[in-house]
C-alpha cells in the first residue's frame, strides 16, 4: 500500500511538472470562504500544490468524516442562498453526546433497516426504499447530496452548486409541489362510489381523524413536561398530530408549511406506521368491538350511476372552496384526479398518466428528497423519540375512534353497521380497507367488508386533508 502511495505521488509529481513547464498559464483558482472574500493563489496549478492535495487526499475519505467530531460549517455557522439571504447556522447536538461522524454511522444503520423492512418485508416498499435509499444518501460523509449551494457573499454568485437531493427538497417538498402531484393520482385510482352509495360512513371517516387531536395535545404536554429537552409550540404539535391522520402526503404538506425542521421525522413515523397497518390495527380493533358486532352482516351497496361520480368530485371542490379555502389546494388535486378517471374514454390518457407514470416518478422524487432530512443532526434527538411515540399514540386513536363511532352508529342506525369498517377511516387507502375485511373474515369466513370499508377509508383521506387544511390556517 505505500509503496503504491508513492508511485501515485511520482506520477503526480512528473505530470504537474510537465503540465507547468508546456502548460499557458491560467487564472487562479477561486474559492469561496466563510467570512464571504475570495482567496486566490497563483500557485494553486503548479506541481507542489498538486502534491499537497493528493497527500492530502487520506482527509476527504468517508472513514475519515465517520471520526469526525464536529458538523459540517454550513450547519452551524449558517450559509448564503443565491438569492442573497443568509440562513442562519445553529448548535448541532446528538442525543447521546455522540460525535457527528458517529451520528452519520447510526443514522445509516437506521436507514438498512428502513431498507430491510420495504425489500424483505413488503412493507410499503414504494415509499420506505426511496426514503431509506435518500436517508443513507444523506449520512454518507463528505458526499455531500443534501448541501446547499457555495455562493460568494462578495458577488452573490454560485461558486459550487448544491448536492441533487438539496434541489430535488427545494423544488418539489418545500414548495409543497409533490404531494399535491401525489394526490392527483391517488385521485385518479380512488373510486369514491362505495362513499356516494353509503354517505353515512364519511362520519366514521370524520372519527378517525380524533388521533390527530390527540397527538397534538400529547405534543404540547411534552413539551411541557420536559421543556429542556423537547420543545413543541402549536405548529410543530399540528404537524406531529397529522400522522395520525395516516396519510403521508398530507403530513408533508402540513410539515413544509409548519415545521420543516421535522421533516424527517414525521414523514417516516407517517410511512412507517401505515405500513405497519396490519399489525396495529387488529389487536386494537378486536379489544374495542366484541364477537357479536364483529358477525354483522352488512347490506349490499346500491350501483351508482356515472352522473353522481361525475358529480361527486365537483361538488366537493367547490364546498370546500366555500367553506375551508386552505385546503383547496389538496382537495383540489385529489378531485382533479378522480374526475378523470370517472368521466370516461375521452380524457382516459390523463387518467392513465397521474395514476402510474406521474405518481411513479414524483414517488421516487418525493421518497429521496423526504430521506434527505433522515440526516442524523435532524434525527438523532430527543424530539424524534417523542415524534414516533406520539405518532404511535394517534395512530391508535384513529383506529379506536373510527371503530367506537362505529357502534354508536350501530346503535342509532336503522340498518346495522359493522363496527370493524370504522377502523378503515384513517387514510392509509386500500391497505386499512383490507385489514377492517380480513379481522371480519376471522369472525365469519362468509362475511365480506371491503367494498363498506372503502366507503370510510376514502372519507378519511378527505378528512385529513380538511383537517390539515383547519391546523394550517390556524396556526401558519
């Protein structure tokens, strides 16, 4: 190994000799530093200086900023954008005491088992790989994916631009552009006819959404009880409630707008627990409802005609344009996409579109730039702990509050309703559809839920968006 070192030195050396003696001469080298001036050096091309940067080559390798003990300048002393605003720097703090280099090294064990569980697991595997593949990304020392551009402070020009998951976060997350792309197609493969047929069950979709209140004031009394180590105001108790809604698109709309600084955490606390779905549920769905309801036995759905689908994503849009303007925005795009799929062969092109080739590559997209923020300065603490506890918490309120509405509607209904359905109003579509199917099945093999399922699980994907829509104009 040294004696190839120092053939790489020779061959060096004698190149740059070469070079400086037939070479015309060239600018300086400039390069931006902190302070903003710009340090030039006529000797930045001769053969002695390219010996000191391949001597020096032993500092730039990965095994070297796993040792490193300090983060990286950007992040705590602040940077220019090349807009000329300066973003402030701040206190890089791992839980634990640990250095940074040895965050990155944790934060890429994480990032295997993310990747493990969406390869060799199935779980949600079209959003947990991006988001674990753009997580490792992150942590890779001296990569630098995620760093923001060089901009001198002298010239505002760009001296280096920044790493490819940096701009794929800035263009599509913090602008909120991809989730509203996600739920054109989600639109576009959502058929809303099981809800027109049984309207009834959007109540139950509305009580699923109860695990996002609670998460949020669990937020604030965390913050309350441990002010020195967790510190939540309303936005960020907002953004960490709507995971309980299930619905990651809309918990990354509401975070970019809220509190992006818990990007990471809550996206994946989010994914997580909705691929998790039928391991959460079931005990929870079996401990509220007893045997008894568990056997009801449903009435079959009315057909409805092509006019109320069509009619359906229209009336929507415009009473939430008259009644919660904010959320336009998502409701919006999710009715777009079902009104091309329900209006037929004449715009079934754009259909076809948002529902497999846009949503594919804003899914990649979205899942890299999410993983970006898994960098362990922004997950490794105290507040990340209490984020996927409490996630934990209002997933399981959801689950509980859909099914409790669930027997009292049982109870005041004429036509009886099986409670199981309710668990299906938190937005995780079609995969809590299945599980409310699956633990009524266990009951009576002869007793089908999904399609009466489909009903609350489309009603809460509505519902958590109006309730995101709520959170942001009271809070932003």
């Amino acid at each position: 190994m040294k004696i190839l070192y120092m053939v790489m030195v020779s061959v060096v050396v004698l190149g740059g000799s070469a070079f400086s003696a037939d070479a015309v001469p060239q600018p300086a080298a400039q390069a931006a530093v902190a302070d903003g001036t710009v340090a030039a050096t006529a000797a930045d091309n001769d053969w002695r200086s390219m010996i000191r940067k391949v001597m020096k080559l032993k500092d730039d390798t990965g095994i070297k900023g796993l040792l490193a003990k300090d983060a990286p300048a950007y992040l705590t002393e602040g940077y220019l954008t090349p807009s000329g605003a300066r973003m402030p720097g701040h206190p890089v703090k791992i839980i634990g005491g640990l250095s940074y280099g040895l965050g990155q090294a944790l934060m890429i064990g994480v990032c295997l088992v993310l990747l493990y569980l969406a390869i060799v697991k199935g779980f949600e595997p079209l959003l947990l790989l991006p988001i674990g593949f753009g997580g490792l990304l992150a942590n890779m020392p001296y990569a630098n994916v995620t760093a923001p551009p060089l901009v001198d402070a002298v010239t505002k020009l760009v001296v280096e631009p920044g790493g490819f998951l940096y701009y794929f976060f800035e263009f599509g997350v913090s602008t909120g552009l991809f989730p509203i792309m996600i739920f054109m197609g989600v639109g576009a493969m959502t058929d809303f006819g099981p809800l027109i047929a049984n309207p009834r069950t959007a109540l139950l979709g509305a009580a699923a959404q109860l695990g996002i209140f609670v998460a949020l004031m669990g937020a604030l009394g965390l913050s309350l009880l441990f002010p020195e180590q967790i510190n939540f105001g309303l936005k960020e108790a907002a953004s960490i409630g709507i995971i309980g809604g299930a619905d990651g698109p809309t918990a990354i709309w509401l975070t970019t707008k809220l509190a992006p600084h818990l990007l990471g955490a809550i996206a994946v606390a989010a994914y997580s627990y909705m691929a998790l779905v039928p391991i959460i549920q079931p005990p929870i769905m079996k401990a509220i409802v007893p045997e008894r309801e568990r056997k009801i036995v449903m009435k079959q759905l009315r057909p409805v005609s092509k006019m109320e689908k069509v009619c359906f994503p229209l009336t929507v849009l415009l009473l939430c344009s008259l009644l919660l303007p904010s959320a336009v925005p998502l409701i919006g795009a999710l009715m777009l996409g079902n009104l091309c799929r329900e209006v037929g062969p004449n715009v079934a092109r754009l259909a076809d579109t948002m529902s497999n080739a846009l949503i594919n590559v804003v899914t990649i997209m979205l899942g890299l730039s999410v993983g970006s923020k898994l960098a362990c300065e922004k997950f490794l603490n105290s507040e990340t702990l209490g984020i996927l506890v409490l996630g934990l918490i209002a997933f399981s309120f959801g689950t509980a509050g859909g099914c409790l509405m669930g027997r009292l509607m049982n109870k005041l209904c004429k036509d009886p309703i099986n409670p199981l359905i309710g668990s299906a109003g938190v937005s995780a579509v079609p995969m809590a559809a299945r599980v409310s199917n699956k633990v009524g099945l266990e009951s009576d093999p002869s007793n089908y839920l999904l399609m009466h399922a489909m009903g609350p699980n489309v009603a809460g994907v509505i519902g958590s968006a109006v309730v995101a829509g709520v959170l942001y104009t009271l809070c932003k």
